[in-house]
C-alpha cells in the first residue's frame, strides 16, 4: 500500500517551471498582458489530503484540515493512519500481509511513528525510513502518477470558491479514478527502482 499526503489549495495550482517569459523588457510593463506569468493569491484557503494506492485497491480520502500540525500523533492517532486509512486497508487487505510505503516526511520517521508501526499494527511491514532513498517521487507511485491525474481532473473545469467545494470535487474524482490506472502506476515500480539503483 503506498501512501501520500499532499497539498491542497482553492486556487489552481501552477507549475512555475512551465510558465516562461521571453522579452527584452526588464520590466513588466514592457510586456504585454498576456504573455505575463499568472501568480496565485498568497492566501488561498488550503488543506491536506491523503490517500493510499495498492493492487488491491485504494483507500477512501482523509482530509486534514488547514492549520493542524501534522506530527506523528496526527499522523497516527488524530487523523491520518487510525482516522482513516488504515481501516479502508485493512478492510481491502483482510487477513493478507502487506506493506506501507511512506516517504521521509518527519511524521513518518519520527520515533513514536516508528513504534506505532512496530507494535500497534497487525499483518503490517512498513519501508524503513534508513532503505528509503530521500527525494525520490520516481518510486511513488502517487507522486509520478496517481496524483498528478487526479489534480488534473479536479482543477479542468472547475474553479473553487471554498475549501468544502474542493474537498467535494477530490472526493468524486478519487472515486472516479480507475484501478486499471492505478495498476499501471504501480506496475512501474520495479523498473523505476533499478534506474534509481543504477
């Protein structure tokens, strides 16, 4: 079962990377209108979302709200793994044995976490946090994948006005996400993994 919180805002996103300006202007008054980089409110209303992937199907969307301080009580007790996803897993898992991939975010290898982990969990293993290679989204496959279709289907056609709004639309999408599509992402870890490797 692979795991990931991400991010959320009212406002689209954007990815500066893709927005360029090519001008002889120093200055933006120099440049048109339209060709100048569109910037978001610095004060969009946001939140966390978190959801988990796996052969066996995907757990339902927890949803942390603006402003909590997500630590390794949040993550495991508050709201994140008992709050949320771990019963959608065990539901799908049952009585089969199976592992969570996290990523090295301090709540995750925080050592309350790692206990949690340890003792308080059953049929589960978990990615040790010394065997996870830092800064790696190639080896998540909601990262390189899962996230970026579904953040494409929530913000195509839709503009939010409320943080409730866009929860609702996350949630339908989510649902709407296929699991054959989740089998591709999935599907490409081992090769993701030896080109890390290599």
């Amino acid at each position: 079962m692979v795991y990931r919180r991400e991010n959320i805002t009212v406002e689209t996103p954007l990815n500066s990377q893709n927005d360029h300006v090519y001008a002889q202007a120093t200055r933006n008054r120099g440049v048109s209108p339209v060709r100048l980089i569109r910037d978001r409110q610095h004060f969009s209303q946001k939140g966390m979302v978190s959801v988990g992937v796996s052969r066996m199907g995907k757990t339902g969307v927890v949803f942390v709200e603006q402003g909590a301080k997500v630590n390794s009580e949040c993550y495991c007790r508050q709201h994140v793994l008992d709050g949320g996803l771990l019963p959608d897993i065990r539901a799908r898992c049952q009585r089969y044995s199976w592992t969570l991939q996290q990523d090295g975010a301090p709540s995750h290898t925080a050592r309350n976490t790692l206990t949690y982990l340890r003792r308080e969990t059953e049929n589960v293993t978990f990615t040790e946090p010394d065997m996870w290679p830092p800064h790696s989204p190639d080896l998540n496959p909601v990262d390189h994948a899962v996230w970026g279709a579904l953040q494409q289907r929530v913000y195509q056609l839709r503009q939010f006005t409320t943080i409730n709004q866009l929860k609702h639309a996350i949630v339908i999408e989510w649902g709407k996400l296929s699991q054959r599509f989740i089998d591709r992402a999935i599907g490409q870890w081992h090769r993701r993994l030896k080109c890390v490797v290599q």
